[in-house]
C-alpha cells in the first residue's frame, strides 16, 4: 500500500471553507492516503495583525510538508499588507503555475466547445515583484524583472512539460515589441530553447493579439508559457470562456514544494451560500494526486466528477436549463461526486494518470559578460519650468568625461529636439553620457555628477547606470531619440 502524503490544508476565506469542506469529503471517500495538517490563513490573520496573512509558526508546516492544499482568500488592499499567495510562490520557490483548462461541452456551456490548453505562467517576477515606489508628486512606479534564470526556468519546463504529456506546440506570449529589454529577453530565451525541442512546434505572439485570439479561437493553441502578469489574465480568460472561472484548477510547481489551489478568488459576493462551485479546488486536488504519484485514485475522481457534470449535477454558475438536469449546491454537489466515484464519463473521454513528477529544472549560470559604464540616467523631481530651462541647468553639471545627452519625460525625449505638445509631468530622465565611449566610466566618474547636479539645487531622485553588455547597450533609447 501507498505510504501516506503529509499535506498542509488551509481552508482559506469567503467562499474557501465551504469549497474546501467539499473538496476534503471527496478525497476523503475516494481514500486518498493523504495526512492531512490544517492552518488557518486569510482575512482573520490579516486583521490580527500578521501582514502575510499566515501565522509565523504555519511556515514550519509549509516547509515540512512542501504540499499545500490551499482555499481562495480576500486580497486586503493597501496597507502594507502582502499578499499570502504570492509570498508562498516567491518563499517556497514556486516557479511555475500551472493552469489547465478543457472544455466540457456540451455538458457545460460553452462558445469554444474545442478547447483544451495548458497555460504555464512563470510564477515569481514580473511586475510581481511588487518593488513600487512613489518618486515625485506625480509619478509612481513599479519594477518589472524579468530574468534569464526565471525565464530559462520556466520555459525549460513548459517544453519538458510538452514533451512529457506529448503535446504538440508551445506558444510564447510577450510585448517585446515594446518592452525590448524585459520581454525581449523572455522571447529571446523561448527561441533559444525551443531549438532544443525540434519535435514540439513553437510560436511567439504579442500578446494582445495572442490574448484576443485566445478569446475568439482558443482551439488554435495547445500550451502557452508567458511572464506572470500575462499568465494571470490569460488564464483567468481561458478558464472563463471554457464556461465558468469557477472550475480553473491550478498548480504551483517548485524544486522542493508545490500547492495547489483553484483560480479563481474568496468570491464574497456567494460565500457562506452553499452555492459555489468547488471543481476548480477539486480538480486542483486531482493535480496534486497526480504530483504525489497517486494517480490512479486521482483519476478516480477525476471521472467521477466529469461524470457528475456529464450527468447534469451543476452548481449555479454552471446551470443551464438545456444541458443541466438538477441545481446543486456546494456540498450536494460533492455528495453527488462521491455516488459515482468507480464511474467513468460515457461521453467525456475518461482519464487514466501516470505518475507525473517533474524533472527538476537545472540552470546553469553562464560567464559573465564584459560590462562597461557608458553613462547614466539622472531621474529629476521638477516643476519649475519646462525641458529646455531644466537642460541650461543640467549642463553646468557636464564635465569632459560626462555630458547631458538628452532629457525625456514618461520615456519620451524633450530635449534636444522635442515638441510643445507633448505633456510632461514632474519626473525628468537626463540622460548623461561618457565623451569616452572605448574607456568605460568609474563610480566616482557618477558620484562627481551628483555632486554637481545637487549643487544647482535640483532633487534627483535615484539614477540607473547605463552599461554595454560585451559592447551591447543595456539600456533603452528615449522614444523620438
Ligand atoms: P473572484 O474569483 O473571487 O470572483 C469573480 C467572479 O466569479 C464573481 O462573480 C464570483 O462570484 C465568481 N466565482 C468565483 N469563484 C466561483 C466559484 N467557485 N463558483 C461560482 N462562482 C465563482 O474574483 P474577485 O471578486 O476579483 O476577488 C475576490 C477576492 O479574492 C479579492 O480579495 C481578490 O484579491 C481575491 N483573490 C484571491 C485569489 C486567491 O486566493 N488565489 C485569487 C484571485 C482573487
């Protein structure tokens, strides 16, 4: 007999212990070998004062199980708080997000009865990386950090992941076409990659395009792997048109740990009702079967609950008077499951699982490249006049290693050439760059510049370095530049 898997439960809030109690009843009556550890996590913990939503002491189960099983809670804004979600992922090392989705039609309605793709969301940087900061009165902003070993990472892992289920093709969604350096990093590293999957059709798309066609004609892609902002929506789309948000399943893939937990939110609107729908937690648990190696109890209920949809047993969201035979509520809805658990679906086509625990993902840190310091951008807080005035100023700072390039203002130049219809807000970029481009520029070469720009009392308030990467730019250009 299988040993049992420890398995850290929280339940979660809104409608979270209600789906959670229908997910455990079915587990429980399919005789998963599963120990299972409860925490409490969510809004209650928030307002005791635990600004990551869990108790410290939870972590230590977190880290002993590397298993967790987790309900939807409600996101406080503001305040300092973080969000529990994505301080696991980036605590426990969870690299990949994992989101299937299929259709079910025509038990389940749907205008994309073919439909059945694999979203795979790198799952700990991005704009994720919730680094914001306000610099002037008029302007905030927030980090985006894409990397080469996150986006090696996760691409390696939606081909390995291609190749073990036999898919056909891996799409790439990114906006390189505007963001060159972030996305066109992740695109670049997609190319590279799929070179080594020649058998697995590749593609890349921008995503506004790719997320529009996912929407009109989601039969055209089979797995998609895409940064974390993109996959957040992407997901969110594919799952709502395959019929309900309700029923999206997700697992959070790491090394050493993974959790598993539906798509979708806490839903207040619904909870405490009887009335959610809780497949997408159930199916989020099958995945965690299947990831523990407990496939064939997962592929148990797994066809007891297509078997129960096909049966027409729907919960409201999915209630429909032509394809749906009887209204349920949450629980009804479980008890109907765990009837038909040693059923197979007689339409939907059964499922049969293997183990599927993935490889671990290696990455190799490549030798570093030659960087040279060419200039710098000196960010500026100002309101006392418009580009040209602020570039008399800035030019008593140049010196004849660094001169003031170019100014612009939301990414676009102002100066030298600009026009007078382009708004400018309190937040200047002045470009400083070296006179000396073979020698490269010193720290003290950036130190002096400050000195000098703080002398005409003007508030810089923070600089990024410019630097060529084996003679490279590692720097955008100002829009008009
Ligand atoms: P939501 O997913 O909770 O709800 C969106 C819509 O889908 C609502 O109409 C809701 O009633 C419906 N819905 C969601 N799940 C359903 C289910 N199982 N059965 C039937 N209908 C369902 O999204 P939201 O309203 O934007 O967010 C509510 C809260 O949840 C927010 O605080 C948000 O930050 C949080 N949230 C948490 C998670 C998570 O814990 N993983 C994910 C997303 C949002």
């Amino acid at each position: 007999m299988a040993s049992r898997i420890p398995v850290t439960v929280a339940p979660g809030d809104g409608i979270g212990p209600e789906i959670m109690e229908a997910t455990l009843k079915v587990l429980d009556a399919a005789k998963a070998p599963l120990d299972i550890e409860r925490i409490e996590i969510g809004e209650k913990l928030y307002h005791e004062g635990h600004s990551a939503g869990i108790r410290p002491e939870d972590w230590e189960s977190l880290r002993k199980t590397g298993l967790f099983l987790k309900g939807p809670i409600t996101t406080p804004r503001g305040g300092g708080m973080k969000s529990l979600n994505v301080t696991v992922r980036k605590t426990l090392g969870l690299f990949a997000n994992v989101r299937p989705v299929k259709s079910l039609a025509p038990f389940v309605t749907t205008k994309h009865p073919i439909l059945d793709v694999i979203v795979i969301r790198e799952n700990e940087e991005d704009l994720y990386a919730g680094i914001e900061h306000q610099q002037t009165d008029e302007v905030v902003q927030c980090l985006k950090l894409i990397t080469r070993p996150g986006s090696e990472k996760i691409i390696r892992y939606a081909f390995e992941f291609a190749r073990r289920r036999k898919r056909r093709k891996v799409t790439c969604m990114t906006k390189d076409n505007i963001m060159k350096l972030t996305d066109g990093l992740f695109h670049r590293v997609f190319a590279e990659i799929s070179e080594e999957y020649p058998e697995i059709e590749s593609e890349h798309l921008i995503v506004d395009i790719g997320m529009a066609r996912m929407a009109a004609a989601p039969e055209l892609f089979d797995i998609l792997v895409v940064p974390n902002l993109y996959g957040d929506i992407v997901s969110d789309i594919t799952a709502e048109i395959s019929g309900s948000v309700g029923m999206g399943s997700s697992a959070n893939i790491g090394d050493k740990a993974a959790m598993f937990e539906a798509i979708h939110g806490s839903a207040p609107t619904i909870a405490g009702k009887n009335i959610a729908n809780p497949s997408g937690l159930l199916r989020s648990a099958v995945t965690m079967l299947v990831h523990t190696g407990n496939g064939t109890v997962a592929g148990t209920i797994y066809n007891a609950w297509q078997r129960a949809i096909e049966d027409g047993i729907h919960t409201v969201d999915i209630y429909t008077p032509m394809h749906s035979r009887k209204s349920v509520g949450t629980q009804e809805f479980a008890d109907a499951v765990i009837e038909r658990l040693g059923e197979e679906p007689q339409k939907l086509p059964p499922v049969r699982y293997e183990a599927d625990r993935p490889n671990v993902i290696k990455y190799n840190r490549r030798s570093p490249a030659k960087k040279t310091l060419v200039g710098v951008d000196v960010f500026v807080h100002w309101t006392a006049g418009g580009a040209d005035e602020l570039a008399v100023m800035l030019q008593t700072a140049d010196n004849e290693r660094l001169k003031l390039q170019m100014i612009s203002n939301r990414g676009v130049m102002v100066w030298p050439e600009g026009y007078p219809e382009t708004f400018c807000t309190d937040h200047w970029r002045c470009r400083f760059y070296t006179t000396k481009d073979s020698q490269g520029l010193s720290t003290d070469d950036v130190i002096g510049l400050l000195g000098r720009v703080a002398d005409q009392q003007l508030e810089f308030i923070k600089t990024e370095h410019l630097y060529l990467f084996d003679g490279e730019p590692g720097f955008s250009l100002g829009q008009g530049q």
